[in-house]
C-alpha cells in the first residue's frame, strides 16, 4: 500500500515538530508521503475529554518541561520555542493552513511545516499574524487574502468541521499518525509504526 | 556490573499491562548494558485519581478506547502474549502489598514473585486478584506459606512501607507506569525504551 500517513498536529503542541521530524524518517524509508492535518487539543483535551491542559496538569506538567527538550535533542530538532510556558492561541496558524489547504495541499504542507519550525526551533511566535505570514507568503499565497483569511467566517467554519471530524475518527492528542487505518498517538511512537510498515502489521 | 553504575529504578503496579511489558524490556536492557534493577512499587489509582485528579485512562473519553488498541499492539510489538485473567481488571492491593513484604526480606526473591504474577495475571490468565488467590499463587510458585502471606497483606508496617513508596514516587515526579528511572533521569512509557537505549550505550541522549 502507498497510502499516505497522515500527521495530526496542534501548532501549541511542542511535541508535533519532533513528531514531523521523526515520520518524515520513516515515511521517507518506506516511500510514504506525509498528509498534515489540523486538530486543535482545546477541542480535543479540554472539550471532548474533559481534562486540563498537559501543562496544568500536577506532575505532568512538570514532567513536560523537562521531557519536551529531551524529545528535541532525541530527534536532533533545535529548541527554541516562542513562548515559555508553550501557551499560545493557534487559531491564527490554524486558520490560516485550513484557508491554504483548500487551494493547493502541497504549499500549504509547506508553510505549516514553517509556522512550526519557526514557532519552535526559531522563537517566533506564530500566533501572532504578522510573524506567520512571511511562511504562508513565502509558500507563494497573496498577502491581501492571507491577512483577510483568519476572519473570514468560512475559513472558521472549515477549521471547526476538520477539528470536529477528527474528535469523531478518535484523535486526541498531538501528534497523531494514522497509517493504513491504524491510529498511532505520540511523537515517541515512530519506532513502532517503522515495525508496522515494515511488517504490514500486526 | 562495575561499581559506578547506579541500578535502573523501575517504577511499577501490577495493574498496568504497561509496566508488565516495561519490567520484561528494561530487564533485558539493563542486563546488556551492565546495570541492575530495582523494582519500586506504587499504585496507580493514587497517582492518578488522587494527586492527579484525573479519570481512569479506560474511563477517559477517546484516550480509553485509544490505549486498548495501543495495548494489543504493544504485546505484539514486544512479542509478549496478552491472556488476562478475566476483563484484565486487577485491583492491586493483595498482589503489591505481598511484593512489598517480600521486598523489606529479600529484593530478590521479591523481583521473581514480581515477574512472576505479572506473568500469571497479563499471559496466563491465573487469578492473583484476592488475597486467597494471591496466597495461594504465593505457595504454588514460592513456597511461602500462605498464612503468612494473609498476615502480610493486613499488616500496619507492610501497609506503612507501601504508602511510603508512593510517596517516594510522588516525590521523584512519577506518575505513571511504568515509568524508568536512570541516573536521575526520569522516562515514562514504554515508547521511550529506545531513548534509555541510546542512553545507555552513549551517555547522552543527542541524535
């Protein structure tokens, strides 16, 4: 099968760009193509589940600080996030990749793989409109419209329909790799689905 | 085993199919690398529901069905065989509290009781969910008479000695199960076997 495998991320999450980093390894060794999708854990965690944030959560959070640079330096991903605690409101970057998505998949993978690898290996903080822009600009999409796309109710509404539609296929947690139909939760679970290629499953 | 080695904390409850694959990996790995390993027990239901205020992760929306799926995989991914005892649900009490009491006599000999009703609960199927089950589990594979063992479950300072291993762990910043600690460093899951391993053999954790 040559299906892609898809990469469920949250822009706040710190653990999607070494998660990105670690499936395009094994994506490239089995001549897979990565698909990004979004997923929003406010949604997922906080509505659906009913939990706290990770990082509010007593012993996890503490335990997140220490590990999150740990999985950076596992991967050989730079660590230099935009904000310290990790809160940031992504609806801008999330907008903005839904609005890109609808006109051509492969530039808007582009320029979501730059929001985050400047959001969290750059110090740039992509929720801000100004500090995305250059990425969705640099993928080749028009400033005007590209200002005008995180207010624009469709845009909204198209985001909200893929958070919904994910919480109803069962993701929950960023990143999320589905190949073949089986759902993989976590950026430490790469090695498995590399076995799980290889073997065709189990 | 050189003297500079400090052993691999592995922290543990029996009711985690988790920490019955972790204690059989982090075994296997330690051994390779010349470290042992000492077993802590602790209790989930504490960490989690009380200090946590967190449901069960069966009893959590999508999260629950999730870690069913992911329990299958991982028995297979390991190449251990899942045959639980009835649903899988083991209330822990009995089965830890044995462990604990073994463990204040002899590490040893506690590890293998350890290893051993793991083994019985998550790959045989044998019933270690009372204190007569786990009494009699105790007698058929230790030896250990079983009136003892009834006497060690109910006993204060066994109890005492329990409670102060969850706070250990509360204290070290383990919340889950299995979670391996390693020269100080704490790791949580099964997933990050592969980064203890690099770990061990480099001494650090840089790609």
């Amino acid at each position: 099968m040559t299906d892609p495998i898809e990469f469920h991320f949250d822009f706040i999450s710190p653990y999607a760009l070494p998660g990105l980093v670690a499936i395009d390894r094994v994506a490239a060794k089995h001549g897979r193509r990565i698909e990004m999708h979004p997923m929003m854990l406010g949604i997922s965690v906080g509505k659906a589940m009913g939990l706290p944030a990770l990082i509010d959560t007593p012993l996890k959070g503490d335990y997140l600080m220490m590990d999150v640079p740990r999985a950076y330096r596992f991967h050989g991903v730079p660590f230099k996030p935009a904000v310290e605690r990790f809160m940031t409101n992504p609806l801008i970057p999330h907008r903005l990749f839904c609005w890109m998505l609808a006109q051509d998949r492969e530039r808007a993978e582009q320029a979501a793989r730059a929001m985050l690898a400047a959001n969290w290996s750059e110090g740039s903080d992509v929720s801000k409109l100004e500090n995305a822009l250059p990425h969705v600009l640099a993928a080749g999409f028009g400033e005007a419209e590209a200002r005008a796309a995180p207010d624009d109710p469709a845009v909204k509404e198209d985001l909200k329909r893929r958070c919904e539609t994910s919480i109803e296929r069962g993701i929950f947690g960023s990143p999320t790799f589905i190949v073949d139909g089986e759902m993989f939760w976590g950026s430490d679970r790469t090695h498995i689905i590399d076995r799980w290629l290889e073997t065709g499953g189990w | 085993m050189t003297e500079d080695k400090t052993p691999i904390e592995f922290w543990f409850d029996f009711l985690s199919p988790f920490g019955y694959l972790g204690s059989i990996q982090i075994e296997k790995l330690a051994a390779e690398h010349g470290r042992d390993v000492v077993w802590r027990p602790t209790l989930l239901g504490v960490m989690v529901m009380n200090v946590m205020k967190l449901p069960a992760v069966p009893a959590t929306p999508l999260k629950g069905p999730y870690s069913g799926r992911e329990r299958n995989r991982l028995f297979g991914y390991f190449g251990v065989t899942l045959n639980p005892h009835g649903d899988g649900n083991l209330p822990p009490l009995p089965a830890i509290r044995t462990f604990t009491w073994l463990n204040m006599r002899d590490p040893a000999l506690a590890k293998q009781y350890g290893q051993a009703l793991y083994r019985a609960h998550w790959s045989e199927a044998t019933d270690v969910t009372t204190p007569e089950a786990v009494a009699a589990f105790a007698h058929d594979h230790f030896g250990l008479a079983q009136d003892e063992v009834f006497a060690a479950i109910d006993d204060p300072a066994v109890k005492d000695a329990l409670k102060a291993s969850v706070g250990a762990a509360l204290e070290a910043g383990v919340f889950g199960v299995p979670t391996f600690v390693i020269d100080g460093e704490r790791f949580w899951g099964n997933e990050r076997l592969p980064m203890i391993e690099r770990l061990l053999v480099t001494g650090t954790l840089e790609a």
